[in-house]
C-alpha cells in the first residue's frame, strides 16, 4: 500500500469521526478521480 493512500485513508477516516461527510465525499471522489 502506498504512504500516500494511507495517508488519504486515515485523513478520510479523521472526516467521518468528525462527522464531516461533505468533506469524506470530496476526499473520495477525488481519490478515485487519481
């Protein structure tokens, strides 16, 4: 696994525990748009 996946995977995890989906969405889609 890459350092820089892992990284977006924890920052990623960080927004959902703040609850902060819009955010978790635009991580993702910009993850998957790579």
């Amino acid at each position: 696994m890459p350092a820089s996946q892992f990284i977006m995977l924890s920052f990623s995890y960080k927004a959902v525990k703040k609850s902060n989906l819009n955010l978790f969405i635009r991580i993702y889609i910009y993850n998957f748009f790579l």
